[in-house]
C-alpha cells in the first residue's frame, strides 16, 4: 500500500523573524526562548571554535601541509582546509573531538 507524502510548504520564517512567535508562543516567551537558543549556538559555535584552532596549532606546530593532514585524518584536504578556515557549521563536535584524538590530542570536558 503506497501512502502520499505531504511535502507542501506552508510556512517560511524569515531569517531575522523569531520562530517560537511563528509557532504561537506569547511574544515575552518567543523572545525569552530566541534569546536561549541564541546563547545555545553561540557556546556551540565557541567550542567548535577553539576545537578547529587546536588542530590548526597541531597542524602548524608540525608544519604539514594540509593533504599531509588529511591523510593523516582520513578526510579530503578540503575538509582540512574547511577546519582551518573555522567553517563551523560543516562540522559536529563529535567529528571535531575524532580529529583531535587522531592527531594524539584526546579532549578532555570540564564542567564548571
């Protein structure tokens, strides 16, 4: 038996509208919970950050090339350029962490 798959957009949020708004939350809890995820993708995107500088400084301190990197990782010296250039948003934390623990640089978690 074949089911229909609805895949009609009905609704866009612009890019700069808030979204808990546009599902129908009161506008002092739409803004109360933008602002949280705001401050959410915000400590993403910092520890994303100081994980691609950490490979960046391993890179440098060994003075390879990036296809010397890459190979090394498994990866395209695309990806390695990508982490050079702190292209955070092609990256999860958990490949980042992966990169690391292959280059001898396990990370460790502080809590706190």
């Amino acid at each position: 038996m074949s089911h229909a798959v609805d895949n009609k957009i009905r609704h866009i949020t612009a890019a700069d509208a808030n979204v808990f708004a546009d599902l129908g939350f009161e506008a002092n809890e739409a803004q109360r919970l933008q602002e949280d995820a705001q401050k959410e993708v915000e400590q993403l995107l910092l520890i994303k950050r100081q994980l691609m500088q950490e490979i960046s400084a391993w890179i440098a301190e060994h003075n390879l090339r990036q296809a010397e990197v890459a190979e090394k990782l498994n990866v395209s010296r695309p990806r390695v350029s990508d982490v050079v250039n702190l292209k955070t948003s092609k990256f999860t934390l958990d490949t980042l962490v992966m990169m690391l623990s292959k280059l001898g640089k396990p990370v460790s978690v502080i809590v706190g």
